[in-house]
C-alpha cells in the first residue's frame, strides 16, 4: 500500500508533500525468510533540489525465521526513528529492538526466555551511542548438556563512551541450579549474584560479588556433608586483584559410614578476606566441633565440642583470640579408668611467641565434712598428706596438677556453714566432695550430702569424683573404696 499526494512546481517539477509507504507481508512460500509482519512507514517528501527529506522513519518488524531455519524467534521487533540530515546522511533519533525467544529443538541451548531491550542512535560523527543496553537471559541447557541450570539470568545494561568502548553501568548475573544426575557433585542450591561494570581502562571493576553454595556430594563420595555454605562478597582492586570484603564458610556435617571417624555434628565458620598483599586475614574464624569417635576407637566421649576464634596476624601466623574446650564424658568399657562424668573447660589463646596463655579457667568446688576437703587440697598442691584441722570458714588456693590449673575454694563442712554453701555454687563446674572412711557414724550423712548438692541448679553440670582419702596418719581399717559409693 503507497500513497503519495503533490504535484508540480513552477518549473514542471515534481513535489511531493508528502509520501506515505505501508507494507504488510512477507516472502512467498519458497522463500526461507517468512515475516509475519512487516509494516514500514515513511513520511516525506522532496526538498528544493529535489531531494528527498525524511520527515519521519519507522521500521516495525515482527516474525522470525522459516520453519527450516535453525533461529526460531518468537518474537523480533524492531522500532526505528529517525530521518535524513541535510548532508543526506541519517539520523536515528530513537532506535529500539526487542527481541524474545530461543533456539530451535535441534539446537543444545534452550532459552526459555530471552529479551534484548537496545536504545539508542547515531551520533553526528555516524557512530552508534547506545543510550541504554539490557539484556535479560533467563533458562538453562537442554536435556543432553551435563549441566542443568533451574534458572540463569543475565540483566546487562550500559552503552557505549565516547571512545566507542563499552561501559557497563551494571551488571547483574543471578545463576542457580547445580550438575545433572551423572555428576558427582550436585548442589542443591547455587546462587551466583555478580554486578559491576568496566572501568575507563577497560578493566572489570566487580562492585558486588556474591556465591551462595548449598549442598554436599553425592553418594559415591567418601564425605557427605549434611550441609554446606558458603557467602563471599567482594571485587577487585585497581590493579585487578581480588578482594574479598567478606568470605562465610559454614560446614555442618562429618564424614560417612565407612570413615573411622563419625562427627554427630561439624560446624565450621569462617569469615575473612584477602590483605593488600593478597594474604589471607580471617577477621573471624569459629570451628565448632561436637560428637566423638566410632564404635571401634577405644575413646568413647559423650560430648565433645571445641569452639576455636582467631585469625592470622600480619606475618601469616596463628593467632588465637579465643579458645574453648569442652569435653564430657568417659573411656570405654575395655578401659581401665571409667569416669562417670569428666568435664574440661578451657578458655584461652596463644601469645605472640606462640605459646599457650589461659585467659580464663573454670572453677572447682571442693568440698565434705570437717577437715577432708582441705586434705585433698593439699595433697594436690604439695603432694604429700598433711595433718589439718577443721575448716572454720572457707580458703580459696589456686593448684597445679599435672599441667593444669585448678581454683579450688576450701568450705568449711560445720553444721553452721552449711546453709551458706549455696552462695559457692555458682560458676562451678567440678565438686570433690571427700568422705572420711574412718567415721563410720557419719558416713550415712556424708553420703547424703552432695547427693543433695548435686540437686542444686547451679551444680547440675558439675563433675563429681569419689575417692577415699585419708586426711591423716595411716589407718589400716579404712573401708574399700567399692562400700563407700
């Protein structure tokens, strides 16, 4: 469809004043090229000398490709406008293409979605500036292709400098998803969030950058971690270095049947960053460790947990910031010693020669009737037995035992002290309560006692230890230690 209005001028000449083009349509059957719409519109006419001025240009183009054509648009759209300058060249004062879709059936790439969203125009030079570039690629790869991805996007949006390069004003890929049945790893969640751009060199400038990893191995890998995480943010410097403004790893899990060793639960976090010298700093590092060994190590604990903080120092060494130790439980049945309850916390750090220093060390509170606690106080600290008297109040020493530091308070087991026992209570973790096997009167009431103690709130968690002792000379009539508890 063309319509054309004018006429002639003074000299016979022909002026139009305006033309109008319309085509709708596409090639025959044989053509490869099957255009289900096709609408031009032009606007016009001829100047003095009688060339043609382009008041107005609009291209809209809608369709794809024949059905023997591997590129199957859904849908192409193309707006142009613009015109032609005096010089004849043209100018494009708005240029848009939208273009959705994805490869045909034989093609290894599905796009479930792809949209490409171009603005821009010619400068007067006739260099294209690219007002506005977006790019948004959602969808992942066929059926044959080893990787599967639940969901890919890209947004991209930026344009051209003056140079004719490309800048990026942002850049955004989200990607999730994880490996296809055949592969090893699969993770259950991936999801990569990267933005940034170029810089005036050319370089990539990374404002954010964000990797969450969820998951573990599969079957056939010898550890099966119940659940991994790892967050990492950061970008790179001037000279095109990485760093990380901040980097989580947290790691729960052990290892599987066939290991030796069976973790009931491994927690690992890890927090940090790369130096400008591209060392390693961990502003925090955490390890959190409970459970034990298996069923054939000959060590059995019921509870083990270690919370380990720190960090390297400037020289790439170990420093501890903080560090806890605590361990529950006993030895096996094939062991000789067997604890009812062993109890351990340590609290502490290394200095900077390397060296362990204990910050803090946990109290315990030793205890019985009359003098007995004090006996075994001082058996600990001078290692011999010595001859004492009755505890009128309470003494507090601080020993040395095999390379362990105790704070033992001494209270007094009068009648009279007693109801203030309570108030030493709390913070206690161990309770050496001696009983004297040669009072065999108050043997009764000596075993009621730190029954009654233990009942306590405050001494719940503590550790109990039963020995006979005696707190003078020798006694051959002592009971066995097997009648006493």
């Amino acid at each position: 469809m063309c319509i054309l209005t004018g006429g002639l001028d003074a000299a016979g000449k022909t002026v139009l004043h305006r033309l109008k083009l319309i085509l709708t349509g596409g090639l025959n059957a044989a053509g490869k090229t099957v255009l289900h719409r096709l609408k031009l519109i032009l606007t016009g006419g001829l100047d003095a000398a009688g060339k043609t001025v382009l008041h107005r240009l609009k291209l809209i183009l809608t369709g794809g490709l024949d059905a023997a054509g591997k590129t199957v648009l859904h849908r192409l759209k193309l707006i142009l406008t613009g015109g032609l300058d005096a010089a004849g060249k043209t100018v494009l004062h708005r240029l848009k293409l939208i273009l959705t879709g994805g490869l045909d059936a034989a093609g290894k790439t599905v796009l479930h979605r792809l949209k490409l969203i171009l603005t821009g125009g010619l400068d007067a030079a006739g260099k294209t500036v690219l007002h506005r570039l977006k790019l948004i690629l959602t969808g992942g790869l066929d059926a044959a292709g080893k990787t599967v991805l639940h969901r890919l996007k890209l947004i991209l949006t930026g344009g051209l400098d003056a140079a004719g390069k490309t800048v990026l004003h942002r850049l955004k890929l989200i990607l999730t998803g994880g490996l296809d049945a055949a592969g090893k790893t699969v993770l259950h969640r991936l999801k990569l969030i990267l933005t940034g751009g170029l810089d005036a060199a050319g370089k990539t400038v990374l404002h954010r950058l964000k990797l969450i990893l969820t998951g573990g191995l599969d079957a056939a890998g010898k550890t099966v971690l119940h659940r991994l995480k790892l967050i990492l943010t950061g970008g790179l410097n001037a000279a095109g270095k990485t760093i990380l403004h901040r980097l989580k790893l947290i790691l729960a899990g052990g290892l599987d049947a066939a290991g030796k060793t069976v973790l009931h639960r491994l927690k690992l976090i890890f927090t940090g960053g790369l130096n400008a010298a591209g060392k390693t700093i961990l502003h925090r590092l955490k390890l959190i460790l409970a459970g034990g060994l298996d069923a054939a190590g000959k060590t059995v604990l019921h509870r083990l947990k270690l919370i380990f903080t720190g960090g390297l120092n400037a020289a790439g060494k170990t420093i501890l910031h903080r560090l806890k130790l605590i361990l529950a439980g006993g030895l096996d049945a094939a062991g000789k010693t067997v604890l009812h309850r062993l109890k351990l916390i340590f609290t502490g750090g290394l200095n900077a020669a390397g060296k362990t220093i204990l910050h803090r060390l946990k109290l315990i509170l030793a205890g019985g009737l009359d003098a007995a606690g004090k006996t075994v106080l001082h058996r600990l600290k001078l290692g011999e037995t010595v001859t004492t008297t009755p505890t009128a109040g309470f003494s507090v020493a601080t020993v040395e035992y095999r390379n362990i530091s105790f704070t033992v308070w001494d209270v007094g087991g009068q009648d009279k002290i007693w109801p203030l026992w309570h108030h030493y209570f709390q913070n206690t973790q161990g309770l050496i309560f001696v009983v004297d096997s040669r009072d065999r009167e108050r043997v009764k009431e000596a075993c009621e006692e730190p029954v009654r103690m233990l009942a306590e709130d405050e001494l719940r968690d503590a550790s109990p230890s039963y020995s006979p002792v005696s707190r003078n000379s020798p006694v051959p009539r002592l009971w066995p230690k097997s009648q006493i508890s």
